[in-house]
C-alpha cells in the first residue's frame, strides 16, 4: 500500500524542481525522469543526457547545474561537433602567452572558464579519437596542463554530456572509448521524445505562446482544430520544433485571440486525414490491441479539444459530454491533462469583468 505522505512529498519536490528548472511537463514518462534529479542533484558525478533531436539536453543540463551545489558557478556550453583537433586543447585548456606563433596574450580554456561550475559537453559522440584521449585524461586525473604553462592545474569542474547518437552501439562498434563512456555515464538519463508525452502538449504550447507572443496578444490560444492537429502530429523535432511551430504561430494569425492549423505549418497537415492515418500506422498486430489503441486516441483526443472549447471548466465539459463530473474527472486523470492548462488566462477574465 502506497505511503500517502511519501506520494505527497514526491509531488511536492516535483512541482519545486519543475519551477526551480524551468521545466514544463507532468506525462508519467517526464515525470520519472524528473524523479533521477533528487538523486543527481546532490552528487558531483558526471551525468550522460541522451534522446532525439529537440528533446531538451540542454535544458536539462541546465537544470541539473541550477539544482546542485554548483549553482552559484558558471554554467559552461561546448559543442563537440564543432570542435577540429587542431583547435582541441586550446579551446579545453588555454594556453600561456608566448606558448606558440599569435599567442600573444594568455587565454583561459573552457575547463578553467568553468571552474566551481558545470561544462557542458553537447555531441559528445561527435568527438575524435584524440579527443576522446584528451577528455579522458581530464576525467581520471582531475588535472590539466595549459599550453605552454610548466605546470598542472586542478580541474574542479563537474562534466555533463549529451548525445544523440547510441553510444553503447558506438562503443560496441569501436568508434567510441568504453572506458569514457563508463566516466561519463555514472548517471543516466533518457529524455523522452515528445511523441510520447501528449499529455504535456497543450502545457508546453501555453508556456511558449507566454515565452513569444507580443504583451498585447497574452491571451492569444490555439483553436480546437489547431489543438486536434497538435495532437495528432508526431514532432520528428520534438520539443524544438513545437517551439517553432508556436512561434510560426503567433506571427503567422491573423486573430489577436486564436492561432489557427495553418498558421503552425506542420508538416504533412495538407493531407487527407486518411493519408495521415496509413502513413503513421502502427505495425499490424491483435485486433484487441489495435481497437484499444484507436479508443485511446479518440477519447485523448475528444478530451482535449472539449477542454479547450469549454476553457478548462470541467462542470460545463460534463455537461457538454453528457457525462458525470466524477465520471469526466476519471477520464481526465488516466489521460494527463490538466483543466488548468486550459482556463482562460486571469487578466483576460478581469478585463471581462470590468464595468462597461
């Protein structure tokens, strides 16, 4: 039996963290990964961040740095893809003044820029083999040499990776070092791709609209076929491409108030919706099973677009529905979704409220 003042706690760190980091999300899948930062948080060691495209990296990289005992010191980003072998040590650990032809002033590396804080290695499977070396020399010994400098440093600096790519395939395949996988994979975290995380769709389109729309269009939403498109689209692109496809939004409406399907500019959202359901089909299996999954889709999907046309006022979406509060409230809560992410923003419901 579940502690009820254990699943009390949890929660309430969940909402702490989610507000401290930044973070917007409450899909089961998102919320375990939000879960590992209470472990993460309080340790030094090196954490790998891996997922798609677009799932947040970065973000979440960030997140641990604010959330730890670093916070107070700076957050140092460096995309490895970016980074030539000629260019390597210097860019990591400076050099003195004199050390080489140019070398006219002393210059920090990013490793002494980041010193009591966080650097932040995106890429990292991009890395070349010498650069591999070079990195792991820095994560067993702690230390580091500038070019051209006659002695060691004392690198205090906590390393946070991120990839894209399988680097357990890439180990397995020779092309990246196991023993600097093993060193920078002492926690692990796999962000969820957005496909996956439906439920925090209309949380994150509200966050963004807030983040880019003009002050006088805060109250703009999407309408209920903008809402069905969302829902129904895959986001290759993750949360960065919602981003986009927020921003592409606001700019592209022509109503102070709505953001219509066509100003998201989806991909593929000229298809019939036939076309779209072949082509997103899942693999044939049970028929048990694909019934199940088409329900799940309809009700998740009817669900949202009656909150949204009724703003989150979950009486008067039974009411509409012809169901039992209770019995909505029920459907609700197996699916995510929150009313609230729903409701019409205050200051527009004041306004409504002003003596005309």
């Amino acid at each position: 039996m579940d502690d009820p003042d254990k699943t009390k706690r949890l929660a309430r760190y969940l909402e702490e963290t989610l507000a401290r980091a930044k973070l917007v999300g409450k899909a089961p899948c998102f919320v375990q990964v939000i879960d590992q930062l209470s472990t993460i948080e309080t340790s030094d060691a090196a954490v790998l961040l891996t997922g798609e495209t677009g799932t947040g990296k970065e973000l979440f990289a960030r997140a641990i740095h604010y959330l730890s005992g670093r916070a107070d010191g700076p957050f140092v980003p460096l995309n490895c893809g970016s980074l030539p072998d000629t260019l390597l040590e210097d860019e990591l650990f400076g050099h003195e003044r004199g050390a080489f032809t140019d070398a006219h002033l002393r210059r920090s590396g990013l490793i002494a820029q980041a010193e009591n804080g966080t650097l932040f290695l995106d890429e990292v499977d991009s890395l070349t083999a010498r650069a591999q070396v070079v990195l792991l020399r820095v994560l067993q010994d702690k230390k580091f040499r500038a070019i051209g400098a006659g002695c060691e440093q004392q690198a205090d600096v906590r390393i946070l990776a991120a990839s894209n790519g399988k680097l357990e395939q890439m180990v397995q395949q020779g092309t990246f070092r196991a023993d600097l996988y093993y060193r920078l994979s002492v926690f692990s975290i796999h962000l969820p791709p957005l496909r996956c995380r439906k439920a925090d769709l209309v949380g994150l389109v509200a966050h963004f609209i807030e983040k880019h729309a003009p002050a006088e269009r805060g109250n703009v939403r999407l309408t209920p076929a903008a809402v069905t498109a969302v829902i129904d689209y895959d986001w290759p692109g993750n949360v960065r491409e919602l981003e986009n496809a927020v921003i592409r939004g606001v700019h592209r409406s022509k109503s102070l108030d709505w953001i219509d399907v066509t100003d998201l500019g989806l991909l593929g959202q000229d298809e019939e919706p036939i076309e779209r359901e072949e082509r997103n089909a899942p693999d044939l299996c049970s028929f048990h099973e694909l019934k199940c999954r088409a329900i799940e889709k309809f009700e998740r999907k009817y669900l949202m677009r009656l909150m949204t046309e009724c703003q989150g006022n979950v009486t008067r979406a039974a009411r509409t529905a012809g169901k039992e509060r209770r019995a909505l409230g029920r459907l609700l809560q197996k699916y995510q979704i929150d009313p609230k992410c729903f409701a019409v923003p205050a200051q527009s419901m004041s306004a409504d409220l002003q003596p005309g």
